[in-house]
C-alpha cells in the first residue's frame, strides 16, 4: 500500500499558506513574546487560556457557529478561572 502526497499548486491553497505561515506563525509569535515583556510569562500564560474562547467568538460572528451548552459553560469556566487567579495575584502583591 503506497501513499500517494499530492500538494495543490493554486494560488489560493498557495496563498492560505503563506497567510498561515505570516500572521498565523510568525507574527503572533512575535505579539505573544511582546506580551510576555509587558505583562510577564505567568500573566501571558494566563491569557493564552483565553485563545479558544476568542476563535469560537470570531467562529460565531464569520461562520455562524451554533453555540452548545458545554461551550458556553466551558468558556465561562475559563473566564471566570483566569479572572480569579489574575485577581488573587493582584491581591497578593
């Protein structure tokens, strides 16, 4: 059994991954270590929390993602959790 790769030479298979490669990579890498300067690793650790809540947000507004009740409590239980331990460091320093 072989596997046969095939790569898609058109312009928006191309295009998508240089867009990937560019903002998705190396661009975000770039604002993440800035955060992690302004606001220090264990903050920006908290923050990356948050990423899977933004994408189902912008999901909603571009895809028309459904909303279920595990993500809806899921995301509430992450704000909820990073807003907590945030506060409780702000509290101790």
């Amino acid at each position: 059994m072989s596997a046969n790769i095939f790569f898609d030479m058109s312009f928006p298979y191309i295009g998508s991954l240089i867009y990937l490669s560019v903002f998705g990579t190396i661009i975000a890498f770039g604002c993440y270590l800035k955060l992690i300067g302004k606001i220090g690793a264990d903050r920006a650790a908290y923050a990356s929390m948050l990423f899977p809540v933004v994408a189902l947000g912008i999901s909603t507004v571009y895809e028309g993602y459904q909303w279920s009740a595990h993500n809806l409590t899921g995301s509430v239980l992450v704000l909820i959790g990073n807003r907590l331990v945030i506060n409780k460091r702000a509290l101790l320093k």
